[in-house]
C-alpha cells in the first residue's frame, strides 16, 4: 500500500524516504542497537585506541603509528605467536572444516531415529567451557605415567618414563592443535547438519533420474552445491575459532606458556593488556587480528561462492 | 587371587618378606632406612647378615600387627587388675618442666603438673599377673598453644607398637557465646575457648583405626612406663593400668533392660540441634552453613550456620558432645540426621558414648554411610534400632572420629608401601642412584641375575594389594566398585607389568616411586571421614523416621528463592557488630578484603570494638575473592568506585598503581617513621617506588627448609645447613629410594626459586639503578648453574605433592611456605615431633680476603638470603579522606591488633590460619614454639625482597624460559644436538630482558636516558 503511494508522489528526497520507511526502523531496532553497543562501539573504540598509549589508570595518550611500528618490527614475541596461531589455523581451519562436513555427513545417512542422539555427542564438547575441557584435557595429556596418553604410550611400550606433554615445547603446540580439532569439529557441525536437511528429497531423485550411480557423486553434484549459505556460515565460525584461540592455551599451559610455546595472537594480546597495561598496545593487536580475520572471510566468501557457479 | 586368604605374610618366609614383618610403621616409609634389628615379638627370624644392619635403631610395628601375634601365642587380657598411682609419685622424671602440685584446677591430691614440651617421667606399675592392659589417665591441658596434647610411652625402655610414639589427649573447647549476628542478619562463628577441665582418658589408637583403647602386654611383675613429652603441656593427676574394659554386648543389655522393666517411651522426644555442640575437642570442628531445605534451623536470605562439622571433622579421636535435656526415664531411639558425601563408598564411622561411657558394646563403632545425594537420617542401629535407656535430666552424648572398618587394609596398605620402598632400596643398592641416565637411556640390567627374588617378591606384593582390594570390594554393596580399590588395582597393574619385565625397572623407577607415593596418599585419605551434623534427636523407639532429604520440587523452590534473593542483597558485605550509637562526626571508610570471610568479619569485627569507638570512623567492609582483587581495583577504579583501602593485596600490585599515578605515597604522612620500624627493612622494598611508599606489609611468607628428624636420624644424616651439604645429601637420599624437595618454578610467581641462590652467590635481578638486568654476572650465572644442576645432576624431581610425600617419608627434607608449618601441625599429627623446621640452606660468606666470614662466635658466616612475598594494604589516589585512610591503615599494621587478629583467627579456624603477620613483634606475640619462632627469626633476617622497576613481569618470565630450557634440554633430550648450556640459556634470557626493560621505560619516561627515579636497591 505505501509503495502504491509512493509511486504516485513525485521523487521523494533522502530524508522524506527515510521518513516515509520509519516503521520498518523499528523492526530494525533491536539488532542495530545491539549490534552498535556490542560491536561497532568496541571496535571503534579499540581502533581508536589503537593509535594511543593508555594504561587503564590515566587518560591515553596518542601515539601515532608507533604501536604498530613496534609490533611489526620489533616484537619478536609477536612473530612467535603469529607463526604459532598460523600453523595452529593452518591445521585447525581447514581440517576441522572437512572433518566437521565428513562427520555431519555421516550422521545424516544415519536413519533419523538415532541422529538425535549422535548429533548430541558430536556437539557436545562445544557447549561445555574451556576450562571444563582444558582440565578434562590435562587428565589425558597429564605428564606422569597416569596421564591417559602416556599410560597408553607406556603400555605400548613406546617409551620408558612419561612424556611431558604440558610443558614440554615439543610437544605443546601439537596437544593444542588436537584438542582443538576434536572441540572446533562441531563449530561448524551443527550448520551442516542443518543444512542436510534442507535440501528437498526431489533433487536427489532428479539426480538419480540423471544418471548419479552412488552416495559420493551425490555428495558432490547435489549436496555440496545445495549447501552454500551453510558452508560459508561454517567457514567463518572455523576461521575466528582458530584464529582466536586463547583460553584453551592458557587452560592448558598457564601463562604465561613454557618459553611462549603456546602463545597465539589473543594471549599475546591479554598479555599487553592485563600484565604489563599497555591498552594501547593491545588494541592495535586485536586491530590486527580483526583485520585478518576480515580479510580471510572475505577471501573465503569469495572463494566459496565462485565454486558453486 | 587365588590364594586371597592364607597369603598375609605370616606365612611368607622370604628374605624380603620377614624383615617386613616388623618394618610396617605409621609413616609408609620411615623405615626404608632400616630393615629392622629388633626382632619383634611376632617375628621369630632373624634379619640376613649386613643386610641393612648399619641401622641399629628399632622400628617398632602397627598395633594391629602387633595384637595378631598376641593372639597368636594365645596372650589374652589380664582379669580383674586395676593398679593406680598418683601422678605426683613417679619413680623418675628428668627435672626441668615438671613439678608436683597438691592442688590443681580444684583437684587435690599428689598431682604433675608438666609444663614444659619436653622431658619424660617414669612410673613403676607392677601387675599380679601377665596379659593385655589397658592404661587410663586423668590428665588436664595446662595453657599451651591450642593444639592438641602427644605423648609417648615406652614401656621397659620399648615402644611396645608404633602407636605408642604418639598417643594424642585432646583439648575441650567450648564456644564463647552464641554465634554472633551482624547489622545485616548473618552468623558468625563465636570464638572458642578452652575448657580447663579434668579429663578421664584411655590411651587409644590415634588415627582412630581401633575402636577399643590400645592395649600394652605386661608380664607378672614390676614394669616402668616411661611418658615422654612431643608437644604440649599437660597435668596428670592418676594414672591406672587396669584389665580391658569388656562393655557388654547390646542383646546383654537390651535383656537387662526387660529384667528393670524399663518401657520404651511413650510421647517424649527432645532435639538438639547438632550445631550447638556443647564441647568440642578441637576448634577447627565448627558451625556451617547448609541451604537443604529441611535442615534445621532453615536458611532464609541470611547466612545461618545450621550445621556442624564436615569435612573439617575428620582427625581420629577427634569428637564433639552435646547436652540434652531427657523429659521422661524410658528407652528411646536415637535419630541423627547427617550428610557424609566426602569419603565416597564407605561409611564414616563414630563411636557414640553417652555420659562419658559406651552404652553397649555395639556403641563403639557407629556407622554413617555414604551418600552421594545429601542428607539422611540414621537411626543408630540401622533396620532395627537399638534402644538407649536414659533418666529423666541432662546427659551428655558424645561422637568421636573411629575409623575401625578401614583399619586393617589401611594397615596392609601401608605395608605394600614399605615393601615397595624396601625393593626399590635392594635395586638401588645393585644398580646405584642414576639409573636413568639421560645420556645412555638403553642401558640394559640384568638385576634378576644379582637379585633372583625379585620377581617373587613384586608378586607377593601384588598379591597382598588383592587382598586389600578384595578386602574393600567386601565393604561395599554387591556390584559397586569402589573407587579406591580403582587406585589400588592401578598400582597393582603396574607392577604386574613391572613383574613381566623386572629387568626394566631400573629405568621405570620414577613411575615406580609415583606409585608409591600414590599408596601413601590413598592411606592418608582413607583415613580422613568428614561428617556434617544437623541435629540428634532422641525419640520413642517406634517413632516414624523422619525424612533426610527434601525432595525435588522442594529443592528446585529453594534454589529459585536463593537465586532471586541473591539480587536483592549483597553477599560480599560484612555487616556492624555492635551498634556504635551516633559518632561525633561521621566518617566512612570503604574497605576491600582479599582474604576469607572469615578474616575479613574478624577485622571488621575487632575495628568495631576499637577503631571506631576512637577515632569515629566507620568501616564498610566488603570481602573481594583474592583471585581477582586485582582485576577489580582496576575496573572499579576507572569506574571511579574503588575503594579506599583495599586489605590483602598481594606485594606486586600496589607499584602498578604507584607507577600509573593511581597510588598515594605513605612516607609523607605524620607517623610514618613509626610504623616502618614495625616491620624487616626488606619487607618494605617492593612496595618502594620513585622513592616513595605506597603500602604498608600485613602478612608474610618465606621459604624454611622443613625436615624429618626420625628419618634424618636412622640414615645417620645431619640437616643441611650450606648447599654444599644439600647436594652431598642428595645422592645419600637417593639411594634409599628418597628425595629431596625443592618447589618448581612457574612463569609468574617473581622468581622465588631463583632468588635464594641468586642472592646467596652474590648476585641480583636488577643493575643498581634498576635499568637493565643484573643476571649478566658471573655471580648470577653461578647461581643459575646450580639452580639447574639441582634437576639435571642431581635428578631432584620437578613436581612433587610434597606435603603427602613429607608425611609418607618418601621426601623426608625440602623446602617450602612458611604455611606448610600450619598444614603439618593442624593436618598431620601423626608426625608431631618427628619434623623440625630450619632456615634455608645458605652459603658461606667470603670474608673478601679469600677466607669465609664469620660470626660474632667464629662459627662461619652463612648467608641465607631468599625471597619472598607479602600481602599488603594500600590507598588509592581517588581515596577522599587520606588521614582517615592512614589512620586505619596505621592501627591495622599495629602490633596489638595483629596479635589480636591472628590469636581470634586461629580460635575460629584452628592452627591451620596462623597469621603471619609482618609485624616483627606481632609474630612474636603468637603462640610459636621457641624453637620454631628462633627459625624464623633468623630466617626473616635474611629477607630480601626484590626491587620493583618498570617490567619487572618479564625477568619471571624469561629466567622462567631460561631455567626449562636449560634443564628440559637435558632431562628430556632425544639427542646430543639439543643441548642448551645454562650459560646460553641465561644470556638469552637477559637479552630480553634488557630490550624490555628499556621498551617499558620508554612508555614510561618518553625523553630516553631519563635516569628512573628510584626503584635500585
């Protein structure tokens, strides 16, 4: 009805369409001011403070370029835990997506009776805490002959005396990177999941129709394609997973982690602002981190839906 | 398991098993050192020749072992002989300490009054015939310092069993006055005090594993019973010795009951509320809160100590007592109503006595089983109830700590722990301490060649841990499994695995020691049966029995009501406790406490009664969980809510403040240089900065090296008193499967590992004007080589429980808080007077000629500087009335409140909270041992705090980096290639601290070069 009015009047200006839609701002409401407070204010605020020096107690300082100047060329801790966060997203990202996408996968041949129950397991590990996990974790890595891992490895006959998994460097960024496999794996899970059952039964029978002879090609002609809004969704929820990787570490290893093995982006982040309060410092960390995780969405939006053209 | 039954080792020959027999003692592994001389009375071989014969001193065996031989050679109970003395007349006493009174505590006769905590005093009993006695003693704790009396008794010259070595006599405590309210409805505890009372005692099992006294063997004739002081001063009045005391079975007295004629009783039944325990024999054994609906009184919006006991009600013997008002003579029925979730699988067991006696037999052993899910109520007797006869007037119930069911395995248990440290002794003697040497790690042993039994051996213990698990699969109901018999299976699989190979067990040793350890832990846990008690109520013997539990909807209600309540007020607030009327002139104070409630409601409590009637400034108290007390000063600060004094902050933080303009400097206040002379000069130097002082100390801790006398002794070993006699003790340890304790270091606790030899050697963390890092020194670099030689020569474990390990012997010397000398003393008194705490071991003091430094008395000077840490108050620059800050902080610190706070603290919480106050002649003021305060005291002389500079996080930091660089590189390497020297490892380290340093001073002072005012030493 207001658009059949509209049409009639001549070209309203900016502010007369803005006040003829008022109605549908209030529908908008909710999310844009929730959406403002929570995100946008934060992270202009940490933008913002990016450029300064603040230490919590006295009022900022601006400081120019000088905290990205100093994170880019002279923080070797920083390359440590960028280089650490790679090889943790480089492992986590990509094989935590295929596996969740496999495992869902597999579930939805399940018959419908006990996918409810499978589902359950599989998703369970995301609900509970970090630290729940980190303490469970710590049961099987734990670095006497108790712990579950080395009492297998023990038992095996793979080594004499128990491995220190925790504190060990060696060993420490690998224990991460398991773990969070097996948390992550149900990140994105649930959306496939969801996803499975939105494609309409008819497709397949159309693809049967055309010729499909078994379960992969179906996977990869129907499904797959059918599934885009979900994997992309999937994507992102993987990638700030892996790239924000933190608590788990610090529930692991303490903090700070045995000569930084364990260090990623976000702890080193914390670190700056909560040990040595140099706000400053730390949002033009977190100013980093957005950025990349920005860029690789977008990377991976692009990637994605040129795919299924 | 199939010889479950006969394979206890009365039948096991064996060269390792008979020494066995008399080796199985109260700490697990006292007696590694010595294969026993002494032949006990149950053994009748011989110990092999040089085989552990360099001990000669004598471990005696458990009570339990002990009374199997009795009964075996057929040694019954003595009749009808009661032989008493006056305390006064023994034949012989050592004589300082003790004197005879002829009246005491409104008890006349020859009475001893035994002041002093040491000496011993003789009496000679002689006995018409030969058997099993019992020993009874009317004692009164004279004043001492709150814990619990320990003596010993030989008896010819011998500690006839283990047991003797520490029989326990405790204090009766009675609650000041009824709990105490606050302005906002919450309890309190009350304070306790002690009871001067007589008190009739039996000498009994002191871990409360027999739910009989103890019995001695005396044969027809004279005997000298020798009491020996461990702690505490006590007065005797008699003594008897007098045949065991058989109380009659209940089905004997329920006939006695019918032949009286006593009738149950009809519409009489009277309650106590079990939280208004009339005495009490320890402090620590208090009123606590519980929110189950139906526990009585109920909790509202307010908290309500509703409920006594726990898990703080758990040390044998210990018990409490109740009065209550009986309306009609009559049999009654005796419902308790309990909860014991704490000891899972079994039931806590108490023995019941009713004015002072038990009323049967039956009586000395009541059971209350586990429960996962809460309370229940226990009617005593279970299904069918027994009947307790009682005259109309008050009586006295008492319950006490019996732990009898578990007796004989945790007996057992402790044997398969001396067995095991026993074996590991005879393989170290084969193959020598380093086994596991990193850099040959396929070493092969054919240790069955040198030591054939070995393997028949590993199976007799793994024979004898079946026994043991069967034994607890046997107290639980049918198809549980009861998870400490999970622990022991785990151990017994290990060495199953072990017994396939025993070649291998060389290079297994330290999962062989965990193992061991594990047993010592299990036993001690066993042993600990908390009980919580809402209410005992005595009730005619057909009575319907009430409900434990509420049920689920009721449950659901409370906590909904719980949680709504929570909005509506504030749990962290400490209300007034006594109405102040109208001040002058009304101040207010905010006040954060980072310490237990408890604390904080004894400050407010005590600021109350003194700081603001005085100077008419109100406290509003507010307790902060210590975790994150940080966190939330800083939050509420930019918020402009922070308080305006915060108590209980650990020594770091105030500088953070100082340094970004939020703190205020205490020097320039009137009074100042008074209340620095309360405390060490060192004490104040952390919390110096730009030559101010932003806080003053409360409390203390420091490092004191803790050791077992009685092991020390048998391996013939002196304490250490340099680091050279630590690392030449070390390898003599080792041997004997033991080791030394030193704690491990983390990322982000200041280098406290580090700082004892880095002083030592002469070196510090900071340059003297606090700019760059002080560890490029040869002097720092020497300590760091010993630091790491410690883990990587001399193989001193990284990470260790050493409290259980102290107490099962298996590290009988390391160091450790100060507050391990609270945890010994409250929690493990079955090694009172068998431990001493020393300074830290030090190094000789070059006297700059070459030479070594010496003292006043030309002894050589040691110097035994360490770190350490404080907990501190402070003001904050947004504080709107600094005088009345500083007045507050000034009476707090002062030595008349800190003895006041630490002596309330420990009468509420027990010995456990002693208040290490910083206040040099507040500490004096508590009740110390000489000996114990004269180790601090010298120890405190060598504190030495480290200088707060700007970034000091990252030398914990890198020397953390640094010390496991260098010693996992070693311990843990997979080849040559991948060793670190420490030198590399610490010039690294200072390479990073420096650039940080220098980037901190930088944000800091932004013109570089700028010297940083003060923060040098």
């Amino acid at each position: 009805m207001a658009r059949a009015r509209a049409a009639g009047t001549s070209r309203p200006t900016i502010l007369g369409r803005l006040w003829r839609d008022r109605v549908s701002y209030l529908f908008m409401a909710p999310f844009l001011l929730l959406f403002t407070a929570f995100t946008i204010v934060p992270v202009a605020a940490a933008i913002g403070l990016s450029f300064t020096h603040f230490n919590l107690l006295e009022a900022p300082r601006f400081a120019g370029w000088a905290n990205f100047r100093e994170l880019f060329v002279d923080d070797d801790v920083f390359l440590i835990a960028l280089a650490n966060t790679f090889k943790f997203a480089l492992f986590t990202g990509p094989l935590g997506y295929v596996l969740a996408y496999l495992m869902a996968w597999l579930i939805s041949q399940i018959p419908k009776r006990y996918r409810l129950l499978y589902t359950l397991a599989f998703y369970v590990p995301s609900l509970t805490s970090t630290v729940v996990t980190g303490l469970l974790v710590s049961y099987f890595f734990s670095g006497d002959r108790y712990g579950f891992i080395n009492n297998l490895l023990l038992q095996m006959g793979l080594t004499e005396e128990p491995l220190n998994f925790l504190t060990d460097k060696k060993y420490m960024l690998n224990v991460l990177i398991v773990v969070q496999l097996w948390m992550s794996m149900c990140t994105g899970f649930l959306a496939f999941i969801g996803g499975f059952t939105t494609i309409p039964p008819d497709t397949y029978e159309a693809g049967l129709v055309d010729g499909i002879r078994h379960r992969f090609q179906e996977l990869w002609y129907i499904t797959l394609p059918q599934m885009k809004p979900q994997l992309l969704f999937a994507a992102v929820l993987q990638v700030v997973a892996a790239l924000a990787v933190s608590d788990l570490s610090v529930a692991l290893f303490g903090f700070p982690s045995a000569e930084y093995a364990g260090h990623t982006i976000l702890t080193h982040m914390s670190d700056f602002a909560f040990t040595r309060f140099e706000m400053g410092y730390a949002a033009a960390v977190a100013v980093v981190l957005f950025a990349m995780m920005f860029g690789l969405n977008k990377f991976l939006g692009n990637v994605l839906s040129a795919e299924g053209e | 398991m199939a010889r479950r039954r006969g394979s206890p080792g009365n039948r096991m020959g064996g060269r390792l098993r008979m020494p066995l027999l008399f080796a199985i003692c109260a700490s697990a592994v006292l007696m590694t050192a010595g294969a026993g001389q002494k032949t006990g009375p149950a053994s009748d071989a011989t110990a092999p020749a040089g085989y552990g014969a360099a001990i000669a001193s004598a471990i005696e065996e458990s009570y339990q072992r002990v009374r199997t031989g009795w009964e075996r050679r057929g040694i019954r109970d003595a009749a009808e002989v009661l032989v008493e003395l006056e305390g006064g007349d023994y034949a012989a006493a050592s004589v300082p300490g003790l004197r005879v009174e002829s009246s005491l505590a409104g008890r006349r006769g020859r009475i001893l009054s035994w002041a002093a905590e040491e000496g011993w005093v003789e009496y000679d009993v002689s006995v018409p015939r030969a058997g099993l006695y019992q020993i009874e003693l009317d004692y009164l704790a004279l004043p001492g310092r709150g814990s619990s009396i320990q003596r010993a008794l030989r008896i010819d010259g011998a500690y006839q069993y283990n047991e003797l070595k520490r029989l326990e006599f405790p204090r009766i405590w009675r609650e000041a006055g009824p709990p105490l309210k606050d302005s906002l409805g919450d309890e309190y505890n009350p304070r306790a005090v002690e009871v001067m009372r007589w008190q009739t005692a039996f000498l009994a099992h002191p871990d409360g594993l027999s739910a009989e006294p103890l019995r001695v063997h005396l044969t027809r004739g004279r005997h000298r019973l020798r009491f020996e002081a461990i702690r505490e001063p006590m007065a005797i009045a008699r003594l008897r010795v007098r045949s065991p005391r058989r109380p009659a079975p209940y089905a004997e007295v329920a006939r006695a009951y019918a032949a009286n004629g006593y009738a149950d009783v009809r519409d009489a039944a009277v309650k106590v509320q079990a939280e208004e325990a009339y005495e009490r024999s320890s402090p620590t054994i208090r009123r606590e809160q519980d929110r189950e609906p139906l526990t009585e009184p109920r909790a509202g919006k307010h908290i309500v100590l509703n409920v006594l006991g726990g898990e703080t009600w758990r040390q044998g013997g210990s018990w409490a007592s109740w009065r209550v008002k009986v309306p009609k003579s009559g049999l009654y029925r005796l419902d308790l109503r309990y909860q014991q979730s704490y000891l899972p699988d079994f039931a806590a067991g108490r023995s019941l006595f009713i004015d002072g006696e038990l009323p049967f037999a039956e009586s000395a052993f009541v059971e209350f089983p586990y429960s996962p899910h809460g309370w229940q109520v226990l009617s005593v007797g279970g299904e069918k109830p027994y009947k307790f006869y009682l005259t109309a007037g008050t009586h006295t119930i008492t319950l006490q700590v019996c732990n009898a069911r578990v007796g004989p395995v945790i007996d057992r248990v402790r044997g398969v722990a001396v067995d095991m440290a026993f074996l590991v002794q005879r393989v170290l003697q084969i193959t020598g301490p380093a086994t596991d040497d990193p850099e040959d790690p396929y070493r092969e042993w054919e240790l069955t060649k040198e030591f054939p039994d070995l393997k028949p051996s590993l199976m007799r213990i793994i024979r004898e841990l079946d026994d043991c698990i069967a034994f607890l699969y046997r107290l639980v109901r049918r198809g549980q499994h009861p998870q400490s018999a999970a622990q022991l299976a785990q151990v017994r699989d290990q060495l199953a695995d072990i017994a396939r190979d025993p070649d291998s067990l060389p290079r297994r040793l330290t999962q062989y020691r965990d193992s061991q350890a594990k047993l010592g832990a299990w036993v001690l846990n066993l042993m600990q049966q908390g009980l919580a008690l809402d209410y005992l109520a005595l009730v005619p013997p057909d009575a319907p029995r009430p409900r434990g539990a509420a049920g689920v909807f009721h449950r659901i209600w409370q906590a909904v009501r719980d949680l709504f309540g929570s909005f509506t007020r504030d749990y962290t607030q400490i209300g007034t406790f006594r109405s102040q009327g109208r001040l002058r002139q009304e101040k207010r104070l905010k006040v954060w406490v980072a310490y237990p409630r408890d604390h904080a409601r004894i400050l407010k409590e005590l600021a109350d009664e003194d700081f603001t009637p005085r100077t008419g400034i109100r406290l509003d108290v507010n307790v902060v969980p210590s975790a994150n007390v940080f966190s939330a000063l800083i939050l509420s600060y930019n918020a402009g809510r922070a308080p305006d004094v915060c108590v209980g902050l650990w020594s770091p933080y105030p500088v953070e403040f100082a340094m970004r303009n939020a703190g205020v400097d205490l020097t320039r206040f009137r009074g100042y240089n008074e209340v620095k002379a309360r405390f060490k000069p060192g004490s104040l130097v952390p919390l110096t900065y730009g030559g101010g002082v932003w806080a003053l100390p409360e409390s203390q801790d420091f490092w004191m090296l803790f050791y077992r006398q009685d092991i020390l002794d048998q391996l013939g070993l002196k304490a250490p008193n340099t680091w050279e006699e630590v690392f030449a003790l070390i390898p003599r340890l080792k041997m004997r499967g033991m080791d030394f304790y030193y704690p491990y270091p983390t990322s982000w606790n200041e280098n406290r590992e580090f700082a004892p030899f880095l002083y030592q050697c002469g070196g510090s963390f900071y340059t003297e004007d606090g700019l760059r890092s002080g560890l490029n020194t040869p002097q720092a670099l020497r300590a760091f080589k010993m630091w790491t030689q410690l883990y990587t020569d001399y193989n001193t474990p990284i990470q260790a429980d050493f409290f259980s390990r102290f107490r099962t012997g298996e590290m009988p010397i390391g160091i450790d808080d100060y507050y391990m000398y609270s945890r010994l003393t409250a929690a493990a008194p079955e090694l009172a007077g068998w431990w001493r705490m020393a300074p830290l071991p030090g190094m000789a003091k070059p006297d700059g000629k070459g030479g070594v430094a010496t003292d006043a008395d030309g002894r050589p000077l040691i110097d035994r500087s360490m770190g350490g840490y404080a907990f501190t108050c402070m003001m904050f620059r947004t504080t709107k009335d600094k005088e009345a800050a500083w007045e507050f902080m000034k009476w707090w610190t002062s030595t008349d409140v800190q003895i006041r706070f630490g002596i309330q603290l420990e009468s509420v919480v027990g010995v456990e909270a002693r208040w290490n106050s910083a206040n040099i002649e507040a500490l004096k003021g508590l009740p110390w041992a000489k000996r114990d305060i004269d180790a601090i005291l010298e120890q405190w002389n060598w504190f030495k705090e480290r200088p707060v500079v700007v970034g000091g996080y990252i030398t914990q930091r890198y020397v953390y980096n640094a010390w496991n660089r260098a010693v996992y590189s070693v311990l843990y390497s997979s080849g040559k290639g991948t060793y670190i020297p420490p030198r590399e490892a610490l010039e690294d380290a200072v390479r990073h601290i420096d650039r940080e340093l220098l980037r901190k001073r930088r944000e800091f002072f932004p013109a570089l070069g700028t010297r940083q005012p003060g923060g040098g030493e």
